[in-house]
C-alpha cells in the first residue's frame, strides 16, 4: 500500500519533511553566521597584523628593513618594494580603508591591481582548485616609500565529519520522525474513526453515537455526525411505521373484498378478480418487507451459514421446490438470523421461480487477511443480460420476458436481498452460465 495515497501518510510526509528542511535551513543559516563572524575576526586579526609590521618597518632605518623581513614571521602577508605607481588610481576597497584608518594620516593607503601570483593560496573546497583572490595594497611610509604589501587569505579546509556530529544527525532525525509520526496520528485518528462510523453505518443503522471527545472542531462534527444517524434513524422507523399501518388498515378492506369476490358467479371473471387480489396483497407485503430490511431491529449473533443453508433448503425441498446443496459445514458468520434467512429465501425462490431448479453451494476464499464465504445459487433459466445485471437490485424493476407481473413477481425480491447483504457487510454479485442459466453469488466476510 503507497503510504502517499492515505491522509495520515501526507500528513506524516508533510510534516517529516517540513521539520527536516526547517532544520537544514537552520543550520545552514547557523554555519553562515559563524563563517560571517570567524571572517570578521580574521580580517580584524590581519589588520591588528598590517599595521603592527607597517609602523615596525617605519620606525627602521631602511638598511635594515631587508634584514627584518627576511626575520620576521610572515603570518600570511608579503611585503615587497613598490617601484612603479601606474595602477595606483584604482578606487580604494572596503579593507584598504580599514587599513588606512588603523594607519592614520601619515601613512598614504591605496588598492592595487588584484593580486593573481602564485603566492595566493587555493581554496581546499573547490574541485577545480582555483586560487583565492589576495587583497593587494600600496602603502607609502613617511620617508616617501611605497611598500606593496599582498595579504593572503587564511586556508580554510573543510569542517571536519565528526562521529558525535552523525550520531547527533541520526538522533535528530529520529526525533523528527516520532514527532511526525505523532503528530499525524493524533490528527488523523479522529477522521479515521468518523470514518468507520459513516461506513458502519451503512450496515447498522441503529449503532451507537460516536463519543463527543477531542477538540472542538471534533467534537462539533461528531455532533452533526450523530444529528445526521439520528434524523435518517428517525426518518426510515417513520417510513417503516407508515407502511406497516398501511399495510394493517388495507387488510381488512381487502378480507372483506376477497370474502365478496367469492360471491361472484363469473369464474372467469371471480378468478381474475381473485388474482389481482392477491397480487395486492403480496406487494404490500414485499414492500414491508423492504422497509424492514432497511431497519432492522434484530441483534447479530455468530451463525453457522452451513446449517443455516441446510435448513432453507430442506423448507424448500417440503414445498415442492426443485433445491439442491451441496458444501462444507464450519463457517461462521456474524449475521442477524431472520434477515439472512430471508435474504436466501428470496434468492433461492427467485432461481426456481425464473430457473426451474437451484442448485446451492458453497466456496472459500482468502485475499491477504480478509477470510470470505461464497454462497453460489445456480439456475438453468435463460439468465440476465448483462446491461440489466444491476437495474434488478432497483426496486419494482422487471423484466419484460420471463421475470414479468404475470409470473408473480413484484419487482422487490432482489432489491430486498442485495439490502440485507449489504447490512452484513456482503455483496450479491450475478453471474450468467454457459449454455443457460444464472448464478447468484452472495459473499460475506467470515469470523
């Protein structure tokens, strides 16, 4: 699984790199500051330098001054004799007015052409080894000679990989990917769960409200997450109360309607009557039906899907019905007994009706650590084409040959399965067979 394509991997990669990059940002901006004020002390440091051998050299006699350059230490700067001033109109830099104000008036300080021998030093952390650019002054003592005087700049190697400096690195980011890891955890937990609930809700109506913990803006939309299941709880008990009062108060009418007909001296006529009769009373009684599939109050429990197969098939077989199964007992499922029954009775019903026989079987399938069962129920009917595959889950839909009114059908039996398999987190799939015939699978997840 990408960890990119959920929220909290983001949130986690956002965060990792935002800290890592601020951090980087940080020392780099550190190590700057400390290269700005370790260059400000050397260039200090070299005037301190400059002027100390400048006023030393104008307090000699000018015989000795060869002897004392060739004694003295160096520390990173060349005097020589200026014999020629044609390059000394060159504008003065920011050092040689440093130098000129250490100095004071009585020493003339100006800048030279860039000093380019092969006295400057190269700087260690270039590839190309490139040499540093010298800063060359001309100063003038006060008996009216001009020295030149190249100062060198310091040779600075590359800071050293030290074995604490990695081990601080590794601690560092360490530390940054807790913090990350935390702070995405604690983000997206609270949308993890609402999540859950909007999915569970799907498949139970009537699950407990989601705890009203956390920040305010969680706890705000766990609120309207709660109003919402309250309102369509609310909603489909009003539905379901509507149709079952219509369905009580048509009962009578209808009894008393039935116990007219069988007054009528037409048979032809009394058995039409009599039909349609009863075709009213079977969709009022499948649209309930519907209702309670959506709203169903009975409680899960774990359920051996074998026996239960067993048994709605064995009613089927003492109804007359063409029913055969055929499977391994031991799977268990979670399921609330009378709606599952119900879900089968339909489909088992719906292959023999439009199929002539049901033959009903069972399968097992694993995908990583998810555990499904299948229960397939075949037919020899002329099957489903596939464009109207998914129009039969919509309710009152039929189709116009052999699944029409006239066979029986109201149009909900399907509409009320794919319901009740969906509440057990299932799927109802359809399948056509070859030369004839339809399959049915109805895969649910197993405990």
């Amino acid at each position: 699984m990408n960890i990119l394509a959920s929220m909290w991997g983001r949130v986690f990669a956002l965060l990792l790199l935002g800290v890592t990059v601020t951090a980087g940002l940080t020392s780099w901006l550190a190590l700057g500051e400390r290269e700005k004020t370790l260059s400000q002390f050397r260039e200090t440091h070299t005037i301190d330098r400059v002027e100390q051998l400048v006023r030393a050299l104008d307090v000699l006699p000018t015989q000795n001054r060869a002897q004392f350059l060739a004694t003295a230490p160096r520390l990173g700067l060349q005097v020589t004799k200026l014999t020629s001033t044609s390059n000394t109109g060159l504008p003065r830099t920011e050092y040689a007015r440093a130098v000129s104000e250490r100095l004071g008036k009585n020493f003339a300080v100006y800048s030279l052409a860039e000093a380019s021998d092969e006295s400057c030093p190269y700087d260690l952390r270039d590839k190309q080894k490139r040499r540093l650019q010298c800063e060359a002054l001309g100063i003038t003592l006060n008996d009216g000679t001009t020295l030149k005087l190249v100062v060198m700049p310091p040779r600075t190697p590359p800071p050293p990989v030290r074995q604490d400096f990695i081990q601080y690195l590794i601690i560092l980011i360490i530390s940054i990917g807790v913090l990350a890891y935390l702070i995405a955890r604690m983000t997206m937990r609270p949308l993890q769960q609402m999540a859950a609930a909007a999915s569970a809700l799907g498949r139970d109506i009537n699950r407990p409200a989601l705890d009203e913990q956390g920040s305010s803006e969680i706890r705000q939309a766990t609120q309207a997450f709660n109003a919402m299941q309250a309102q369509i709880r609310q909603h489909i008990a009003q539905r379901t109360h509507m149709l079952a009062a219509i369905t009580h108060d048509l009962q009578t009418p209808l009894t008393r309607l039935r116990l007219r007909l069988e007054k009528v001296q037409d048979a032809d006529l009394k058995d039409r009557l009599i039909g349609d009769l009863s075709a009213m009373q079977m969709m009022i009684r499948e649209g309930l039906d519907l209702a309670r599939s959506m709203d169903s109050q009975e409680q899960r429990s774990l359920l051996d899907l074998h026996s239960l197969l067993d048994s709605v098939c064995t009613d089927a077989v003492d109804a007359g019905q063409d029913v055969r199964f055929s499977g391994q007992p031991g799977y268990i499922v979670q399921a609330r007994p009378q709606a599952l029954r119900r879900c089968l009775t339909n489909l088992i019903d719906n292959a023999v009706k439009y199929g002539h026989f049901a033959e009903v079987s069972l399968e097992h399938s694993q995908l990583q650590d998810q555990h499904t069962v299948h229960v397939l129920i075949r037919d020899g009917g002329p099957g489903i084409p596939e464009a109207y595959q998914q129009q039969v889950f919509e309710p009152f839909f039929r189709l116009e040959t052999s699944r029409s009114r006239d066979s029986g059908g109201t149009g909900l039996g399907m509409t009320i399965a794919q319901n009740i398999a969906q509440q057990h987190q299932g799927t109802l799939q359809l399948r056509n067979l070859s030369p004839q015939g339809l399959e049915v699978r109805l895969s649910l997840p197993l405990q």
